[in-house]
C-alpha cells in the first residue's frame, strides 16, 4: 500500500496504435460508430504531438496512414479544439447520460498521453496531452466547465498522472521503448482480448446517470469566470423559452421563437462554452432531444468538388441532430460558390430541422454582420446576437487556475503572480486569444514541469501536481496565440471573378486537388 505523497507503481504507457485501438473498441460498446471515434482519436492525438520533431512519421505508422507531413498537420489542425473541450462523440454520451461515458473519456485520454510520446519527445507535447486528457475527462474549456465525467474520479486522475511519469521519464530517455499496455481495467467486456473467457458472473448494470437540470446548468453558467452580460442574456432565453413552453402545453397561442444565435466575440471568449451550456439548457427544457454539441468550421463543410459540398454539410448538420450545431468562424463560407452552396444547405437543413436542431454561428462581430447579411435565408432564422467581451488580466488569471485545477495541477499564488506580470507585459487586442492564451501558457508550464523532473526517477505525487514560478519562464514562440488576427470585411465580401475560379469541368475548389477519397474527410 502506498503513502499518500508517492505515486504507485504504474503499468506502462500504451503505444498510440494500441490506444486507439482499445478507443474503438470502448466505441463500440458505446454505440459510438468506431471509424467516428478513430477519427477523433487521430485528431487528437495529432494535435498533442504536433510541437514533437518527428511526430509526423510515428503518427503515420501508427494510424497506418500514408506517410504524409500534410495528412498530420490536418488532423492536428481538426483536433486542436480537442485540447480545450470533448470531442463530439464524448461530448453525446457525456450529455445523454450515457454509463460509457468515463470508459471512452479514459480512452481518449490515454490516446492524448501515448502521442506525447510521438517522435522526439518534447516538453509542450506533454502539457497539449495533459490538458487534452482533461479536457476529455471533465471538459475544462476555456474556463473549466463542469466537474470530471460521472464515475471517473480520484483513481483515473491518478492514473493519468501515472502516465504523465512515464512521458516525463521518456523525456529523459532513462526508459526503453514503451510496449503496449494490458488491457484497459475501466474498459468494458468487450474491449479485452478476442481470447479472454466471457464472464461467470453478470454484474449489475450501473444506474443511468440523470440528466443535469436547467438549474444546475443555470448555476453552472453562473459559476464561469467573467461574461456578465452573456449570462443575463443566457438567463432571458431561458426564462423566455420555458414560458413559451409552458403556454404551450396549455393550449395557449404561443409565438415563434428563433432559436437560432450569433455568437460575436474575439477568439477564446468563452463562446464554445457557453455554447455547450445553451445545449443542454434547450434540452432540459424539452426543446432538443439530445442536447450534444457539434463544433465545425469550414473544412469541415466544404468539400474539393463541387456537389459534395452538400452532402458533407447534410452529414455535418444529420450528427447535430437534436443538439447544437457550432460554426466557428462562419463568416469563412462567403466569398465563393463552395461556401455558398454550404450555406444554401445548412438554410435548408435548418428548416427541415427546425424542431430539434439549433444552430450558433460564431465569429469576429464586424465579418459576421456581413456574413448574415448575404444571405436572406440567414437573416431571417439569426435574430439572436449575443457579444463576448475581452477578459479581464484578473479573469484570466482566475480561468488560468480553474484549468490548472482541472488537469490536476496545483498552481500557487506564487504562480499567478508571475503570470499577472506576463499578463501586463502583453499587448491586448483581438489576437490576443484571452483564455486559450492562458491555456497556451498552462501547457507550456506542463511541459517546462515535465523537463524539470525529468531525471526524478520516482517523482512524488505532490511533485507530479505542483507548479513553479519559473515553469512559466517559456520560449517566446510558445507563447503565441493559435489564433490569427482580425478578418477585414474585404476578406469576407465576395471577390470579383477570376481565373482562379473553378472551371465548369473540372469544378474543384480553386488551390486544391481533387478530392478522391471523400471518406477521409472527418465529421464529429
């Protein structure tokens, strides 16, 4: 038995193949389609492993991937919302209650810590998997968000901070090559090997986890750092709804009320969150059925043909269905007939959906003003439009300790005073990135934490946790923001033609390649 302050002795770190493998098997006892879930997996663990020199090669073998430089910086660049919230098929069972949900919120953590081991171990690989694997468990966000999945507690943190050792410890090269772990303990019957008897005794299923109240959800909203105005606004809908309902199952003559919201705000505002949070109030209130979130921007619509297009963005539209559809940048579909033939699908799948899908399109307030305005189906289901303001240095350090708190990393007053100097060291403006900056910086200190013990042969608990003021002394270029800065609204009002512009032939988007395997192309 050990002490509280030592770290148990821990079974090896899967390779990234055998983690992705047990993923699509907890996938599948979970009703998860297995390629969807693979895909994310992929994203993920791309995303974690981009800073690693070299990852690239490992990820490709291990995925069984073509070898292609490209291949990898587009699943990174798809996964890299991964890091900061669930991906979508977590996020479902997570808001259905599903009993499956910490089995597959384990597995796609232990996907984000077999990728910090991709190539030439790097430090800010570690700090991408350590608030990648929380972000899955407990959905930390931009500020945190709601408690660890249902069932998960101090015994699977424990075990992801086990992993994190041997990650530190590879770092040092004081180990051989990590072989594949024994099956996942918290994985269900069926992810253990082909050969493994079926179970003599049937244990009990567990109890069904309830679904979360529009009050506890309310009180969530309230408890994020900032966005007073965005709260008050969140509360009126709310109430205003749940009226609506009300006169509804009355018999009374209710009006129509567009769901449907602009979300106008700088990068890292808090609008993802806050979108997830809108889920499951709707649903709580009996106007979705499912409440999940899917997160998409345009590479996610458009398509290298023309015609595909709308098939992909019907596909895209069919997984939201009875949840929240989140566009992200969506002033990025105007300008050219592949975005427009986006948007004409996504007005008529709205209408088709009207009673059980909602949609938040989400950007830089000036471009999306103009984007609305493009296009009449727009203008007349968008009449909601919530604005994000900046954070505060204030709460962005508090944001900083919250998601510090959620990959289980303990973060001083020491800490945040330094990081209150960086903070007023650093110009603000909208390519700032407000709380994913912050973020930026709590996965370099990971990573910076990771190096300083990386010749600590059996660090302690308390030594895998704590943060130190000179963990957040990092290289210039890791500090800056993912994001890129302001679109003109030149940049989103469409061009004059050109020869650029896809021929009637070949009708493939202008700067591509024809797409011949449409099937890669990932959808939550």
């Amino acid at each position: 038995m050990t002490t509280p302050t030592q770290v148990p002795t821990q079974a090896p770190a899967p390779t990234l193949a055998a983690a992705l493998e047990a993923l699509a098997r907890v996938a599948l006892d979970a009703g998860v389609d297995p390629t969807t879930a693979r895909r994310e997996g992929e994203s993920l663990a791309a995303t974690v492993a981009e800073p690693s020199r070299g990852a690239f090669l490992d990820w490709c073998a291990e995925t069984g991937r073509p070898t292609s430089a490209e291949s990898f910086q587009d699943a990174a660049s798809r996964g890299r919302r991964y890091r900061a919230a669930p991906t979508a098929s977590m996020s479902l069972l997570a808001t259905t209650g599903s009993t499956h949900a910490p089995a597959y919120a384990a597995a796609l953590g232990d996907v984000a810590l077999a990728a910090a081991g991709l190539g030439t171990p790097d430090p800010r690989a570690t700090g991408n998997a350590a608030t990648a694997a929380a972000a899955q468990l407990g959905e930390p966000g931009s500020q945190g968000g709601r408690p660890p999945a249902p069932g998960l507690g101090d015994e699977v943190a424990g075990s992801l901070l086990q992993q994190l050792s041997v990650v530190q410890r590879k770092l040092a090269g004081l180990g051989a090559p990590v072989p594949a772990a024994p099956a996942d303990p918290l994985a269900s019957p069926t992810a253990a090997a082909p050969a493994a008897p079926a179970p003599t005794v049937e244990a009990e299923p567990e109890p069904e986890v309830p679904r979360r109240t529009v009050e506890e959800l309310l009180a969530e909203l309230d408890g994020l750092v900032g966005l007073a105005d965005v709260k008050a606004e969140i509360h009126r809908q709310a109430a205003v709804l749940r009226v609506e309902g009300l006169r509804a199952d009355a018999g009374l003559k209710a009006a129509t009320i567009t769901r449907h919201m602009i979300f106008n705000g700088n990068p890292g505002t808090g609008k993802t969150t806050v979108a997830r949070l809108v889920a499951g109030i709707y649903q709580a209130l009996g106007l979705l059925s499912k409440g999940q979130l899917v997160e998409v921007d345009r590479s996610e619509l458009v398509a290298g043909y023309l015609g595909q297009t709308a098939m992909k963005t019907a596909e895209v539209v069919a997984s939201a269905a009875g949840g929240v559809l989140f566009i992200d940048e969506a002033y990025s579909l105007s300008g050219d007939q592949y975005g427009t033939e986006a948007i004409d699908t996504l007005v008529k799948e709205m209408e088709d959906r009207r009673d059980d899908l909602v949609v938040i399109v989400a950007g830089y307030p000036l471009p999306m003003q103009v984007f609305i305005a493009q296009n009449p189906g727009l203008e007349s289901r968008f009449r909601t439009t919530i604005d994000f303001a900046d954070y505060t240095d204030d709460e962005l350090v508090d944001i900083f300790g919250v998601m510090a708190t959620g990959a289980e990393y303990d973060a001083g007053e020491p800490v945040l005073t330094r990081l209150r100097d960086v903070l007023a060291g650093v110009r603000r403006g909208p390519t700032l990135g407000n709380a994913r900056y912050v973020r930026n910086l709590l996965e370099a200190a990971i990573g910076r934490h990771a190096w300083r013990l990386r010749e600590v042969d059996a660090p302690t608990l308390e030594q895998l946790r704590t943060l130190d003021v000179d963990d957040l002394d990092v290289p210039a270029e890791v500090l800056e923001p993912e994001v890129e800065g302001p679109v003109a609204v030149a940049d989103v009002v469409p061009p004059e033609p050109t020869d650029s512009e896809p021929d009637s032939e070949s009708g493939t988007e202008p700067g591509t390649e024809p797409d011949t395997e449409p099937d890669r192309e990932e959808t939550p």
